[in-house]
C-alpha cells in the first residue's frame, strides 16, 4: 500500500504536512485517523492506519511482560502510541513527545514500508543509509530474494 519515500517539512509547530498521494491513500484505507508511535530499533517513527494498528496492538499487548525485552517493546509501542486525525489540509500535528524520541526537526523523511510508514529526521535518515551493513546472518528468505 505505501511506498517511496518523500521529503516533507514539519514547522515550528510540529505540524506535518503529508503529501497528496499518501493522505489520498490513508483517506481510502483510514477515513485519514492514524496511530503514530515510536520504532523500537531505530530513531524514527512508525506511521499506522487505524485498524493496521488495532490488529498491531493487540500483538504487543498479548506479549509476556515478564521477558524483558517484550516489555521494552510494550512500553515503546504502546507507551508512545498516538491516535491522530488528518486535518482538512492533510496535516497531522506530531506531538514533541514524538518528535524528542524521533530527534525530528524541520526537515523529514516519510518512507512507505507497504501496509506502514517510517517518519525520519533527514539528518538521521541520510546517516542510516550511508550506514555499512550490520553484521549478522541474513535471514534464508531473503537470500533467496532476488531483486
């Protein structure tokens, strides 16, 4: 459902402004109400439509809280978790909780990730790419991909 990525610009209000082709899609898939929350490896912010996000939720909430790392990712998720509206200008007005945990300033990035978005600071987005490959074994599926 979502793809590419996109440059968008939040003001000194935090407002957001997400572009035509990604507000036409939530419209369709959402009525345009969101749940915005925080990403638990990476600095950045996970953009849901509603129901994805209800179906996401319950998920997290039926992990063990007793095992410390589903707890992180409990009190992560759940704990920074947003529900937000579309204005009629196809703005979302973040809230500074969200843009302290993302470091968003002025310039962003909004990178589709098919039925989610990823909400980027530039200047943190241009690092992870820039990044070299984290060690570690690649998953069978995807060294079977082939692109």
């Amino acid at each position: 459902m979502f793809t590419g990525s996109n440059n968008v610009t939040m003001d000194s209000k935090g407002r957001l402004a997400i572009p035509a082709k990604i507000r036409d899609a939530l419209a369709d898939a959402c009525g345009g109400r969101i749940v915005i929350t925080a990403h638990t490896e990476d600095r950045c912010l996970l953009v849901y439509p509603e129901q994805e996000w209800a179906e996401l939720q319950e998920k997290i909430a039926a992990l063990p809280n007793m095992n410390p790392k589903a707890r992180r990712i409990q009190r992560l998720v759940l704990g920074y978790a947003t529900p937000l509206e579309l204005d009629s200008n196809g703005r979302v007005l973040l809230p500074q909780t969200l843009r302290d945990y993302a470091q968003l300033e002025k310039k962003l990035i909004l990178v589709g990730q098919n039925n989610k978005l990823e909400l980027w600071s530039e200047a943190l987005w241009n690092s992870w790419v820039d990044e070299d490959e984290p060690e570690g074994d690649i998953p069978d599926a995807v060294s079977a991909l082939s692109l």
